[in-house]
C-alpha cells in the first residue's frame, strides 16, 4: 500500500498549543479527516491543496458511522495519498483511534500516532491549578459522561468517591446531573469544589466554578453548547481567583 496515514491530535483548539510534529504531518497531508472538535485555525494549517472531509457530528445531521470512518481511511491511504486524521485533543483519549489504527494496521497501512493535548490537561493549565497535589489528590481519573443512547456508563462510582483524586468528566454537559448525584450517592461531599470550563483555550471560553452539589445547575443555566469539561476535587479549590471568584460565569479571552 503506498499511501500512509497520521492519527494527529489537534489539541483542544488553540493552534499554538498543537505539537510541532502534529503540525509537520498537516504540512505534509493530502487529505484530511477531521470531526467537530477541531478549530477551523488549525485546519487552515494544512496545504491549500489538501482535500478536507469533515467526518463529525453536526446538530441536524447524523454522524459517519466509525465504520464507515475507518473504510474511508482506508480507502483513502490506498490511493497513494498522505491521510490526516485530525482529531480534537487526543486520539487516545476518548477519541477512537484505537479503532482507527486497528483498522488501518488491518489492511496493512502505515500509520503513525501524534498524541495531541487532551482537555484535562489544558483546563488545568489554563486555571493554574495542578491536577494531582501532594496532600490533596493522589491520583487524576478520567471518564466520559456520555455512554449509549445519551445514557450514563456503568463506571464504579464509589471507587471514585473514594480514591481521593482529581476526577476530570469528559462530554458531561448533558448527563452532569445524574454523574453529581452519583458521586454524592457514593459518598463524595456535595461541598467539593467543581468547575466547568466550555471551549478550553478558545477566545469562546467560559469558566463555571460551583460545587460538586449545584454544578449541574450551573451548568444548565449557562447553556453550554461547546465541548465542555469538568473538573471535580479538593484541587479546583486552587484555581486562579477569577475561577474561584464565586461569580457564576466568566468569559476569558485566549
């Protein structure tokens, strides 16, 4: 086969925060595959020439299927072509591209990974606060909010009430209800500091600082509609005064 592919993480959007290998392999590409969470600024970083095929979820229509993701990558390394797929923050974290790269490995593609900078990791920076803590949190856990049908996964939610970290809730907006409530269930303290931040790094960011008890309402009021994650645990208490501030939405520009 003599295409090849990259699996390129964008970052969570500001383009000066993509790697520089991430940015050596969108010179370089013929065509792109990216999906909803990538900022236009960084798909104008690659060629004029290259094609680009949006392959994310927009609201009124519905989402290529990964399967019909992974044909096309394929589909498209066989033509001889450089193939990007650029994805929002990591591809590794919560972003398929193990089914990607099992895919492509499978039809006997070269491919490569660029890990890219995921959510947690840029809200952490963007707040000042750090994400583990010696004597405040010993660990940092990651979990997605959004499981089958808009349903919750069946994650071990006393094990996270109880390990004493840092718990960073990816694509939560929706479901942010029912994951406080079971983390209260399980035993975390409703007064344990929480924050929402939508559109991490863009000039569109927003800050929701809360508690773990009213952080879904505050979430709800503010009427998210960006990628939006949470950060739950006694290390958002940390956050840079304009997080903490207590106000109920703030607005930041990169």
């Amino acid at each position: 086969m003599a295409g090849r592919a990259t699996l390129v993480g964008a970052g969570p959007g500001d383009p000066e925060l993509l790697t520089l290998k991430a940015l050596r392999a969108l010179s370089s590409a013929d065509v792109v595959l990216y999906d909803k969470l990538v900022d236009p600024s960084v798909l104008d970083l690659a060629p004029r020439h290259a094609r680009r095929i949006d392959v994310g979820k927009r609201c009124g229509r519905h989402a290529m299927s990964q399967a019909a993701i992974n044909a096309l990558l394929v589909r498209e390394v066989r033509t001889g072509a450089h193939v990007v797929r650029l994805k929002g923050g990591d591809p590794f974290v919560f972003g398929r591209g193990g089914e990607e790269l099992e895919a492509l490995r499978a039809a006997g593609a070269a491919v490569e990974v660029v890990p890219g900078i995921t959510a947690a990791l840029a809200v952490a920076a963007r707040l000042g606060l750090p994400l583990t803590h010696r004597g405040l949190a010993r660990g940092l856990h990651l979990i997605t909010a959004h499981g089958a049908e808009e349903d919750l996964p069946a994650h071990d939610w006393r094990a996270l009430a109880e390990a004493g970290g840092t718990l960073a809730v990816y694509m939560g907006s929706r479901t942010l209800p029912r994951v406080a409530a079971a983390l209260i269930d399980a035993g975390m303290a409703p007064e344990t500091p929480a924050i929402a931040v939508e559109n991490a790094s863009l000039p569109s960011e927003r800050r929701i600082p809360a508690t773990l008890g009213a952080i879904a309402a505050a979430v709800s009021a503010a009427a998210v509609e960006g990628p939006t994650l949470v950060l739950i645990g006694a290390v958002v208490a940390l956050a840079g005064s304009a997080a903490a501030s207590g106000r109920a939405i703030e607005r930041h520009a990169a």
